[in-house]
C-alpha cells in the first residue's frame, strides 16, 4: 500500500517527522489552532491570515499517535477533503482545553491586583492559538464586562492579556515592552510577533500601530562652507532654485542662509553642504 506521509513540524528547529493520514471527522473534531510568525510556516503547512493579526497566522493542528500537534497540510487535504474554511468552522466546536490565570497566579506570587493575565493550553504548547477561539474571546470579554482588551505575544506558547480599561501603560510603552522582552527573554524559535494586538467589542482583531512621528519641518537654515567651496555650493544652491543670502564668516569660511526651504529642498541641502562642501549646520 503506498503510504502517504505528510509534514508535522511547525518549529523553526528544522526537525521533521511525517504520519499517516486519519479521517476527515477525526481531523475537524480535534482540531487545534497554533499561532506562528508567517515567514516560519513551511509551504506545505495550510495557513489563515485573520484581518486585525498582522505578520502572524494560523495554522491547524491535530492529534496523531506520532504527535498532539501535527500540521494540516494541503495534501492532506486535498487527500481528506478538508477545504480551510470547514478548519475555520471547527474552531467553534474544537475541544481544546485552555487556561487563563493572572501572572501572579501563574509565578505563584499573592494577589498584587495587577490586571495582567495568561492565556495558553493545558500543556503550555503552542497556547498562544487559544485566542483564535471564539468562545475563549468571549469569555475573555465577558470577563472585562464587555471592555476591549491587549493581547501581548509573550511567545508562540502564551499570550498575555490585558483589559484595556484598566492599564495605565501607553500603547507606545506595551509595544516597547514586548519588543524589549523578545529580545532579551524569549528564545528566537519562541517568538511570535513585535505587534501589540487588541480584541475589540465584536471579538474582531486589531493591530495596534503607532502614529508617524513627523520630522520637524525646516524653513530655514544656516550653514558654514569653506571659502574654497564656496562656487560649489552657490552653484548647487542656484540649481535647486533655493533662496539664500552669504556672508563672510571668518577669515576661512563663509556663511550660507537659506530661507523659505521646502521639506525637500531642505534635505538635498542639507546632504550637499555637509557631505560634498564639508560644511556644518549653523544651530538657529
């Protein structure tokens, strides 16, 4: 009989091990959602980008007697006639077990009141998946009285969670913290994302994104040129169409004031003056 073998390894360790396909009830019943960066998850493991979750996505898992959590892969579907939107649909029924403590809980610390919690599987394995789940979002919800909360990508293993309510942190300092953390505590193999995620009101997802600081815009500027650079830099000057007055400064160098600047115009002389005249930006 000729044995089809299909991918089980979503790790980044490059160990793989293959299994025989079981059914298609079996596959739907038992089905497990994992959360992984998408740039790891190999071609042939089926994946869902959820809109709100950007740079992650979900992959389907299930039991086999080689592993608890073996890959769907597009063979196997086709194979069993799985399309990802049944995989999508046995979400809401799966019998996957999760686990939702306070951190205090989770360190064995007393009860500090710090509304941060954890949220993984009864294994620790691959848990941040549990918050693709329907009901465990609204139960989460439920549990902040209908506020919206964060979810921090702790690791691919956990997610913690925060009500949005009830934090005193910027959403600037709960990304830096993540990122912080990533960096300095989570093996590379374990990370999941840099984003901060929230679950909003209608158990939609959402990115947190932070707003573009612009650069200050200069309308004016000052700069100190060579004397034996100064034909260079009032030709180019002229040739940018730039308005600008000189003047000697110093027995070496002369002075170049420019004025009603355009963010571009500002940058190309900012550029040339420096690097090509060697002069220097003279502080307002």
């Amino acid at each position: 009989m000729n044995r089809t073998k299909f991918l089980l390894s979503l790790s980044a360790s490059g160990e793989v091990t293959y299994h025989q396909p079981t059914s298609k009830q079996e596959i739907l019943r038992h089905i497990t959602p994992v959360l992984l960066p998408k740039h790891i998850i190999p071609k042939e493991v089926v994946k869902k980008c959820l809109p709100g979750l950007d740079d992650i996505a979900v992959c389907f898992t299930y039991p086999t007697p080689e592993s608890k959590y073996t890959a769907v892969t597009h063979s196997l579907c086709i194979t069993q006639g799985v399309t990802t939107e049944e995989l999508m649909n046995a979400l809401h029924n799966t019998s996957t077990e999760y686990f939702l403590n306070t951190l205090d809980e989770m360190l064995g610390f007393p009860d500090s009141g710090l509304p941060m919690y954890v949220l993984t599987n009864k294994d620790a394995k691959y848990g941040a998946g549990s918050i693709v789940l329907p009901t465990v979002r609204q139960e989460i919800l439920n549990l902040f009285h209908g506020n919206d909360f964060y979810v921090l990508p702790s690791s691919i293993h956990e997610v913690i969670i925060l009500p949005s309510d009830r934090i005193t942190m910027s959403e600037e300092d709960l990304i830096n913290m993540v990122r912080s953390i990533n960096r300095s505590q989570v093996a590379v193999p374990d990370r999941l994302s840099d984003h901060v995620y929230k679950v909003n009101a209608d158990l939609s997802f959402s990115t947190i994104h932070l707003p573009i600081k612009e650069e200050p815009h200069h309308t004016q500027a000052n700069f100190i040129v060579p004397n034996s650079k100064h034909d260079i830099a009032k030709a180019f000057l002229q040739g940018l169409d730039v308005k600008f007055e000189t003047s000697q400064d110093g027995p070496d160098d002369c002075c170049f004031a420019l004025y009603d600047l355009t963010e571009q115009t500002y940058t190309a002389a900012h550029t040339f003056l420096l690097k090509e005249c060697g002069g220097v930006l003279f502080p307002d």
